[in-house]
C-alpha cells in the first residue's frame, strides 16, 4: 500500500522539520522521513539570525526556543576575534548581529541545533497533518506526470515503504541521496582541508576567557592557518564549547594530541574532558539548480560550506520559507509554470553571492592580513592595521542582505542581480525582505500581514486597493489590503505602495498610478508575482 501526502520530505533535521511546519501552517499534508532513530546531540548551527527569528515567529516557536536555549540573552550575539591565540593581547568585537536587528521583526537566537530540532519536532507534533518517520531511509524515486512515488528502507531492518506525493523535497544533508537520485549535479570546491570538531569540558578556559566579558563565540586569527578560521564557541554556561580547526591530512582521533593542540590554540594550559571528536572535509558546493520536475532540494543538500559566519542553518531555513508558498501556491491552483522555477533562480545566486562574498572573501581578507602583517617583523604595521579591522570588521553581519532583486516573479529593475550583499536600510525595494515600521497606534506591522499577499497603502488611495483586489479575485490570489495611510510612512518606505510576498519579500514598491496606469498595471503585478506573467496582460 502506497502512503499517500501532499509533499514528501527526506530528512528530519532542522530545515526538513520547519518546511513541513510550513506547510503544515497552509493546510497541506507532508511526511518527513529522517534515517536517524533520534536527534544527533552535535553543537551546530548555533548562530541564528533574526531573520531566523521571524520563521520561529511564524511557526510559533520563538518562546520555546528561547526557553530551550542553554545561554542567557544577556550573553547577547556578538563574539570576540584574537590574534594568533584566544587569550592575545590583540582582541576586538566581533560579529553582533545584534546591529540589524531594527530592520526585522525579531531577533537573534543562540541555541545547539539539536535543541532547535527538539523544538521544532514538538511543534510538528501538534500537527494532525505532519507525519514523522524515523529510521527509514530514502532509496529511490519515481515521478510521474503529476506525483512522485519514493521507496523508503529501515536504516537497521529489512522493512520496505512506499510514500507518494506532489512534490519531494530533499532536506537531507551534503551528501544528498535524494539529489543524486534526482540528477542534479553540482559544483564543489574542495579546499583540501581536514577539519576537526571537538566538544569538550573546560571550567579553566570558561575562567580564562571570562576576560571578554559575556562572549559566546570566538575566533583566533592564526597565521599558521593560512586565512582559514580557528573556532571556538560556549554550547552552555557549564563549560561546555566546541572548537573548529584545521588538523594535518591523516589525523584521527588516536595518532593525534588534541589537547596539546587546544592548549596551543588557547595560548595556555587549560583542564579538557572531550565527549566527541569529529572530523569534516573543508569544501563548499553548490547544487546547479534547486530542482527537477517535481523534485527539490534545500538546506545542505543545495548548498553546503564550512561553518564561517553561521549562513547554514540560517540559509537553509530561508530555502523552506521561499519553496513552501510557492508549492502551497501551486498546490491550490494559483501558482503558475514560473513560480515552481522561480525557487532556484532567486535561491541558488543567494547563496552563490554567500560563498563568494563572505566565506570565501573572509579567508582571503585573513590570509592577505597575516601575509602582510607581522608583529615581530614590524609591530607599529601590524597594530595600525588591527585596529582598522577592529573599526571596520562588521561586513559579515551589516552587509550580509539576502535578497531576490533580479528574480523573474519580482518587479526590481531591469538590469538588477539577485544575491547576497547590501547594506540594510528602511527603503522598499522590489526582491527585499521587508523592514517592518513602528506603526503610530502600537500595532505589530507583521500582525498586520496576511498569510498570501498583502497590499500595504501607504497613502490611503481607494482605487489602488480596488484594482488590486479585483485583479487577485480575477486570478485567484489570495490578497489582504493594508491601509497606512495615518501613519506617514511614505518617506521611510519611499514608496505609495507595497505588495508583499507571503515570505515577506516585497514584490512590487512604488508609486500608483504605476506606469501603464490602468487596471492591467495591477493585473500585471500579481500575475507575474504568481508566477503566470501572461495573464495579466
């Protein structure tokens, strides 16, 4: 017998989980189907953006999750960068995202990602519609013209399912069974780099390193390392932390001193109890397209890069709120041929400007620095040169703006790109995440949100909102009207109007009349935001 959903979804970590709330959120039925009996309790993932926070938000976690995370707030986000050690003289602020927390509609998180996936699991139990399976593995597909047939095995039995859906989604990690199944290819580049994970007790660093302050994270600029980074991080307030590093081709966890190594890193001897030892290959890929006919992948399965920066978990849950309304869209009839397509060409340049901009360009920006500074072969160099990084080292944070301003289903300009750098402001701009305003009388702008698109008059222009109600009627698309007109936010926006995305990107800003000044101006709007260009013409 043939288990029968809307979406399947292979692998239950923390993206696979959060699309099916997703989902689950829009009516629609999913089964998520994880090899792991249970939650693999590996610190990562740990540096949640607010836009993080806006998704926990909409799937009704944010008081769960802060309940679940092991540091205080107090802590708040930001970390520490050293020189050569982590107890250097050389030391300065580094990586707040507590900067740009203004422009969403919440914060930042720091939690484990197996407390994350903790809380999401139990917020999908809640839903009478999201079926979790555990230890089963995917094998194989089958697409047929209007579902996909998936053949499911016991990771440690010999039992054998058969799940079939509309759509399959792929969460399943680097090595993706389900992309590989799917055919798509993608591109790596190896840096040839052995990696090592260690998660260890330390109550000597946790009073070491208690000289920062309340720092949750720190990273030690060594110029042995050639640029790459050497990672330290609290999992909890009871000294325990995890570390990243670069160890020597051929290193495991018995030909190799670990403690010796920590103890170099720290610049000082400190007690370490280890509870895992771990080892990764330092590379990034990227999948060459998103999706295949009824098959898609997110998270790592699309994209996966050493944790520089905290864009992986971050950047795979942006992947499930993009394709989640665009399949709930298609789903209920008003999705059309170009919305489906339109998930990897506003997803895959995201992530592509991710690797190039930040990642890569951080190892190159601490490569050409310790290339060229030194401070035992010129000391007044080197501290001019510091202290212009600790003025100017928050790129990673300030600069680091998503967004889809050259996707097809958005009116940006013509000659726009999508990607990942801008610089974060109010202004309202076609393929951008939407700022949210203080509004006069108290209310949460994101309250005021409608679950499909939403309409926000900024000027209080009547015959705006009938057009463009009677364009989504005509076309299907559910549509919510806003009127601001009392709280004069035009000069914030710089725009009349917003038409935002039910992932809160803005698809159309701009004045009214629009430039062909009739009703057609509306339909063409939702009509290409849907998708279905054609018809609003």
């Amino acid at each position: 017998m043939t288990e029968q959903y809307d979406v399947i979804i292979v692998g239950g970590g923390p993206v696979g989980v959060g699309l099916s709330i997703d989902l689950a959120l829009q009516g629609l039925s999913s089964v998520i189907v994880e090899r792991h009996e249970s939650i693999q309790r590996i610190p990562k993932g740990q540096n949640l953006t607010p836009r993080t926070g806006e998704h926990f938000r909409r799937w009704g976690v944010t008081d769960a999750i802060r309940a679940a995370s092991p540091i205080p707030r107090s802590y708040g986000s930001g970390g520490v960068a050293t020189y050569k050690t982590y107890l250097s003289d050389y030391h300065y602020e580094w990586f707040n995202r507590a900067r740009i927390v203004d422009y969403y509609a919440a914060t930042n998180e720091r939690l484990p990602q197996y407390e994350t996936e903790a809380v999401l699991r139990a917020r999908a139990a809640e839903f009478k519609n999201i079926t979790l399976i555990t230890g089963w593995s995917f094998s194989a597909l089958e697409e047929q013209s209007d579902r996909v047939t998936v053949t499911i095995d016991e990771t440690n039995g010999n039992a054998r399912k058969h799940l079939s859906a509309a759509y399959l989604v792929g969460c399943d990690g680097a090595r993706s069974p389900v992309r590989e199944a799917a055919g798509i290819s993608q591109t790596v580049d190896p840096h040839d780099r052995l990696m090592a994970l260690l998660v260890f007790n330390s109550r000597q660093l946790d009073e070491k390193l208690s000289v920062y302050g309340d720092k949750t994270i720190f990273n030690a600029i060594n110029p042995d390392l050639n640029g790459y980074w050497q990672f330290l991080g609290r999992v909890d307030l009871d000294c325990n932390w995890f570390f990243h590093a670069p160890v020597p081709a051929g290193t495991t966890r018995d030909n190799f001193d670990f403690k010796a190594f920590l103890t170099k890193a720290v610049g000082d001897d400190v007690d370490v109890e280890f509870s895992y030892v771990g080892f990764w290959d330092l590379r990034l890929s990227l999948a060459d397209t998103y999706g295949r006919g009824r098959v898609f992948i997110a998270g790592d399965a699309a994209h996966s890069h050493p944790p520089y920066g905290g864009y992986g978990v971050n950047t795979g849950f942006e992947d499930a709120r993009n394709l989640s309304w665009k399949l709930a869209a298609c789903l209920a009839g008003w999705g059309g041929d170009g919305l489906l397509t339109s998930y990897s060409a506003e997803r895959h340049p995201v992530f592509a400007s991710t690797r190039d901009d930040f990642i890569l360009q951080s190892i190159m920006e601490d490569r050409a620095f310790v290339d060229s500074y030194n401070p035992e072969r010129d000391l007044d160099a080197f501290e001019a040169a510091w202290a212009r990084r600790a003025s100017g080292d928050d790129s990673m944070v300030t600069q680091y703006l998503p967004h889809y301003a050259g996707s097809p289903i958005v009116w940006g300009p013509e000659d726009a790109t999508s990607g990942a750098t801008g610089q974060h402001d109010m202004v309202a701009r076609a393929g951008h995440h939407l700022a949210p305003s203080p509004l006069a009388d108290g209310r949460d702008m994101w309250d005021l949100l409608g679950d499909g698109f939403t309409l926000i008059d900024l000027k209080g222009q009547s015959a705006m909102q009938s057009e463009f109600r009677d364009a989504a009627a005509r076309l299907g698309i559910p549509l919510k009207v806003v009127d601001l007109a009392e709280d004069s936010l035009t000069s914030t926006y710089s725009a009349d109007a917003i038409l935002v995305r039910p992932d809160q990107f803005i698809a159309w800003a701009g004045t009214w009349p629009a430039r062909s000044a009739n009703i057609s101006a509306a339909a063409g709007i939702m009509a290409r935001a849907a998708g279905r260009p054609g018809d609003g013409t």
